[in-house]
C-alpha cells in the first residue's frame, strides 16, 4: 500500500505543473548522451510522450555532430573546426543534410511515433522555413546564421497536432543553394523565440553551468552570466548554450533551462518537480 501512495504523492506533486503547462510550447534542443545512448533514448522519447499527452506542445531541434564526423571521416573528407564551428564546404555541406535530415531525424521521429506519439520530420529547408545568410563563407564555409524563420510552419504542425522534429538546416536566398549548416543551439533559440516558446531546454552532458568548484547553479540570470563569462567560469563549450538561452530569453521565452541527458527522465525532472536537475536562466 505504501508503494501505491508514494505513486499517487508523486502525480499530486506533479498536478500543479501539469495545470501550468497545459497548451504552453516547449523547445527541446536534443543532444549529447541522450541522443546516442539506446536507453536513454527511449527515457527521452517517454518523457515526450508524457509531457505531449497532459498537454505540452513539444517541439524539437536535434543536432548530430558525433554522426557527421564518423561519416566524413568514413568518406575521406577533410573536417575541422574553427572556433568551435564545422567547417562546412559543398562536400561537406551534403554530408551534414544527409546525416541531420535523413539519418538522424527520421530516426528521431520514428522513436517518438513508434511510442505512440505523433511527430513529424522536417529540415529548415522544408518550405524555406528557416533562411540564413553566411556567417563568414572565407572562414567558415556553409555555415549559415539564421536571418527569418517562419513561424507558421512550426504553428500549423503544432495545429494538427503533431511533435516537430527540427533538423538545423537552413535554406539560401539564391536558386539551387546547397543550403546552410546552423549551429543546433542556436537555431533552437531562434525558433523558441519566433513561435513565442514558454521554455526552452537544452540537453546536454553535463549537470547545467557549474561553478570552479564543479558545484552546479540551480538559476541565473543575465548580469551574473556576464560576470561569470569575465571570470572565465563560464567558458569552452558552455558559451554557446549559454548564448543560446540569452538570445532566447531576450526574444521573450520565459525561462531557458540546460540539464543533465545522462539523467534519465530529466525532462520529466525538470518540468514536473520543484527542484528540477538543471540551472534555469531567467530574465
């Protein structure tokens, strides 16, 4: 009986977030352990499921690094990085399409409808939804910052219903453009803020930010991000993200959470607890 009633503690707790969230869009930058692990990748698949089923409008933006290196280098195409940027020429700039809107997305939607979900696949080229223009094409080749995304695409799939799942390619203003290779995290932030996102989550591997001593904060906010950037606290890898949730919650998204994909059912932790398992940037 005990059992029974912890199971029923834990739905009461979760109560008020399910009420709170009801019919709110959340972005969920998929990445990291979480997308290469087998079991890990069914927890993030019951963690969609849930959270679409009480009433959440998930939307999704994956990335697939680990996937695009393996195959160049299986391929023989030279790849490198430049401030933490793929390199990215029309060889390349193929390899990546195929990767992130072939590969990994139909595995990604596939997971998700084969647990009862229904998700739907599409890449940033898909109707011109995303466009982007070149960061710098002599440094860095194809990759792309976004300049519009057009929002009515992702709002008429979340109309009918349907979980998008997002691969970050963006397509060019001219006639046969190969197309650009966008930085996962930051195109999810871009898409979080133009259909007006409650939250914005990205998962990593790592606990959220962590301080000097590996202690992680459980919320920040955006002169202490600063300060903590100065410091050299915040650094490597974590910028971007970092950049990410900013870019967000300056364009209106509520909070901007990064937590911990190793952790099963982090999603479900995040959202449905008070305590949650990452750090919230807030406003």
């Amino acid at each position: 009986m005990k059992k029974k009633m912890d199971q029923v503690k834990v739905l009461l707790d979760a109560l008020p977030y399910i009420k709170k969230f009801a019919n709110q869009i959340f972005v969920i930058k998929y990445g990291g352990s979480a997308q290469i692990n087998p079991k890990l990748k069914e927890k993030f698949a019951q963690d969609i499921l849930l959270m679409y089923l009480v009433g959440i409008k998930p939307v999704i933006v994956h990335g697939g690094g680990n996937k695009i290196s393996g195959l160049l280098e299986q391929l023989e195409i030279e790849s490198k990085f430049v401030d933490g940027l793929r390199v990215t020429d029309d060889k390349a700039m193929e390899v990546v399409e195929m990767v992130l809107s072939g590969s990994i997305n139909n595995e990604i939607t596939s997971l998700l409808n084969q647990h009862g979900a229904k998700a739907l696949g599409v890449s940033g080229k898909d109707a011109n939804f995303i466009t982007a223009k070149p960061i710098d094409s002599e440094k860095y080749g194809l990759v792309g910052n976004i300049t519009k995304v057009d929002k009515s695409v992702i709002e008429n799939l979340i109309a009918e219903k349907f979980i998008p799942v997002i691969a970050p390619i963006a397509s060019g203003d001219e006639m046969n453009h190969p197309g650009f290779n966008i930085n996962a995290d930051l195109a999810a932030s871009k898409i979080a803020a133009s259909i007006g996102a409650q939250k914005i989550i990205f998962m990593t591997d790592t606990p959220g930010v962590m301080d000097k001593e590996k202690n992680f904060f459980s919320t920040l906010r955006e002169e202490e991000i600063i300060a903590l950037k100065e410091d050299g606290v915040i650094a490597g890898g974590m910028i971007p993200k970092v950049d990410a949730c900013m870019e967000a919650i300056d364009a209106g998204v509520e909070k901007a959470h990064i937590i911990d994909g190793r952790v099963e059912h982090a999603l479900l932790l995040e959202v449905f607890t008070s305590e949650g398992v990452g750090t919230v940037i807030k406003k």
